[in-house]
C-alpha cells in the first residue's frame, strides 16, 4: 500500500475508505505490451471518477519499462451488481 494510500484510510470513516478501495481496484491500468494491473495494486487513488482517464507514464510492473498507461474500467463483480 502506497504512502497516500495509507494516510487517506487514516483519517476517513471506515466504510468510506473500503468504498474508495474497491472502487480503485475496478480501475485497471494496461501497458502497451498487454500486462494489467489495478490501480489500487498500483499505489494508485481512482475513487468516484467520471470519464475517460488519460493516459499516464509509469513504470510497468511486470515488464519493468516506463510505458504509457491506458486505464480502463472493470465491470463491478457479480455479488456487487444490482439485481433486476
């Protein structure tokens, strides 16, 4: 977990910060190369966003080189899905 990661879930109400959790771990941040990962995993904050995010420089997890990042997001697992 990131240093922002840790100060925020400091200081917000308990269930705000499992919210801002789960929704960050919907994000996935994907390298040229195919490698995913979330943006929570990441030591990323993607809580609440609206839009297409735009693509970033980081530093690729699995291959190790400075890519730009394309984010996407992941539909909400089945047991977080609203019923019809």
């Amino acid at each position: 977990m990131g240093l922002v990661q840790k100060a925020l879930k400091a200081v917000m109400p308990h269930k705000l910060a499992e919210a801002m959790e789960a929704e960050s771990r919907l994000w996935m941040m994907r390298c040229p190369d195919g490698h995913e990962i979330s943006v929570w995993d990441a030591g990323g904050i993607r809580y609440k966003a609206k839009g297409k995010a735009i693509p970033r420089l980081f530093k690729c997890a699995k291959c190790g080189k400075l890519r730009k990042m394309e984010f996407s997001k992941a539909e909400a697992p089945a047991a977080n899905r609203p019923k019809k």
